[in-house]
C-alpha cells in the first residue's frame, strides 16, 4: 500500500473548500483587516465632529441674544 497525501477522492472537495475559506481568513487578515477597521474608525471621528459641528452652531445663533442683552 502506497502513501499518499491526498485526501480520498470522496473528500478532496470538502478539504478543498475548507482550505480556500482558511486561505480567505488569512488574507482578510493579512491585508483588509486594518483597512476596514481603521475605516470604522474613521466614521466615529466624523460621527463626533459632526455633533461638535452641531454644539457650535447652535451657540452661535444664540450670540445675538447675548449681545442684546449686555447691551
């Protein structure tokens, strides 16, 4: 009997798609898993400074108010 490394035949496709799904874990997170984090990052920043943007303007309106009442 022959040593072999193959998988028999009736398994070669479930190994097969188990090795492209691990091959697909390992790129993902070789090269697309800082991206994508780093994106998500990113869109909290925006998400802040958007709602700073909104305090600020808010007190702005209020500054003619302010300024009659001092004057």
């Amino acid at each position: 009997m022959a040593m072999t490394l193959l998988p028999e035949p009736h398994r070669r496709r479930p190994v097969a798609i188990g090795l492209l799904l691990a091959a697909l874990v390992v790129f993902y997170l070789l090269f697309l898993h800082g991206f994508v984090v780093q994106h998500l990052d990113y869109g909290e920043q925006i998400d802040d400074m958007l709602a700073q943007e909104q305090r600020f303007r808010a007190k702005a309106l209020e500054r003619p108010a302010l300024e009659a009442r001092l004057a």
